[in-house]
C-alpha cells in the first residue's frame, strides 16, 4: 500500500487519535500523578507539571470519542492539529521561555513529549489533507 492511500484510508485518522489518545491519556497521568517526584527532577514546578496534566484530561475525552468514529469529521480533526500545535509552540516555551529554568533533563523531557505531539499533528495534517483529497477525487 503506498503511503499516500495509507494516509487517505478512511481508518488511518480514526488509529490516529486512539494513539495520540493514549499516549496523551499516558502522559496526563503521569504529570497528574508524579508532578511532586518530576518537580524536582526537572526542575519545573509541581503546580505547572500537575496542571499539564489535568489539561490534557478532556482533550483525550474528547480525542478518544472523535477515534471511535468511522469517519472523524474535517474540522474536528483540524481543531485537533490545531491543539496539538498549540501544545507543541507551548512546550517550547516551558523549555527555553524566560519563565522557568528547567534542568536539562527537564528540557529533553518537554522536547520528547512536545516532538512526539508534533509528529501526532503532522500526522494528523497528511492525513486530513489525504482523505480531504480522496473525498473530492471520489466524487
């Protein structure tokens, strides 16, 4: 299967968002749950790290119910890239913003997550844009 009919192949959005779901839901879990052991690890606040966490809580609700679909729609997908942007753009912030001073593991702990929503929007963008293109070809 070439990667273009992969992309555009109406289970390829839908498996998206079940894994960028997941690791999310991970992740939420982990800031929630651990912010007071990582806090000092990586030398970001409890409050920020927890708080993270507690905002990726409806987004995950949100992206699970959107992957149990059949056909996730266009704008919900692109408000989902969008958000996965946003979080990518801000994750940057928290590592070389004048707000905090992470230790350098803190910096490669928020790069790594922010990288992987980055390839989950990019993702995301080709497939949108793939069954976008397939849609209009079809008809």
């Amino acid at each position: 299967m070439s990667s273009k009919r992969l992309f555009a192949s109406p289970g390829f959005l839908p498996r998206l968002l079940w894994i960028d779901g997941l690791a999310t839901g991970a992740t939420a879990v982990l800031l929630i749950a651990g912010a007071g052991v990582l806090a000092p690890v990586l030398q970001l606040p409890a409050g920020l790290l927890r708080g993270a966490g507690l905002v990726c809580v409806p987004f995950v609700l949100w992206v699970l119910s959107l992957a149990r679909r059949p056909r996730v729609p266009g704008g919900a997908m692109a408000a989902v890239i969008a958000i996965n942007f946003a979080w990518v753009a801000g994750s940057a912030w928290v590592a070389f913003g004048p707000q905090w001073r992470p230790a350098a593991i803190g910096i490669a702990f928020v790069c790594a997550q922010a990288l992987v929503v980055l390839v989950f929007a990019e993702l995301g963008w080709v497939g949108l844009r793939a069954s976008a293109s397939g849609r209009r070809a079809a008809a």
